[in-house]
C-alpha cells in the first residue's frame, strides 16, 4: 500500500483542506499535514475526519514508529476494528476445574 500525495498549489489552507479532504474520497484511513497554525491543524482534523491523522511529522509516525502509541501492522480503522494491539496477536484463554483435580 503506498500513500497518495497530490500536490497542488492553492490560494489559502482551507482551499488546500477542501482539496485533502476531496482526494481521501471519504475512505477514513489516513491523513497528515504540516502547518505551525494550530487553528489550521484542528481544521483540517475536524474535516478529514480520518482514524489517523499525523500532524507535523512522517505519516509512519500514526502507525506508532517515532510517534505516539504501540507500533500497528495494519490499521483497519475504516472497518471499525480499530488500530492492532496486543490483543489482535494473542487469544483469552480459559482454564476450567470441575469435581476433582486428578492426574493419574
């Protein structure tokens, strides 16, 4: 999977928004963007409204690699299953003792 970056020049952040949030297509996975207005960055969180959203640093770093959070192997965020975790590599398991407890 590799991610789509167009570019384009634009008049202001919100046109450049708009156009961000028109190439995601709605699809909810990722987004990023660079910008020392935190008025701008909260803008664009708000209207991308994807499940990762990486402010001021490489898109990797929303998988948990430099930024914040466990390192995710897949995402799968759109499909409501969340960011992997431990719990995606591990199983509950259950021990149950009825009567007695015999080994012969």
């Amino acid at each position: 999977m590799m991610p789509v970056l167009p570019v384009t020049a634009v008049p202001d952040v919100d046109r450049g928004i708009e156009l961000a949030k028109e190439a995601e297509h709605g699809f909810g996975h990722s987004a990023g963007m660079y910008s020392r207005n935190i008025e701008a960055l909260s803008h664009m969180a708000r209207t991308i409204n994807t499940s990762i959203f990486t402010k001021n640093g490489p898109f990797y770093a929303g998988l948990g690699e430099g930024g914040e959070g466990h390192s995710s192997f897949t995402i799968a965020s759109p499909t409501g299953e969340g960011l992997t975790g431990p719990v995606a590599f591990s199983r509950l398991r259950r021990c149950v003792l009825v009567d007695h407890f015999r080994i012969v």
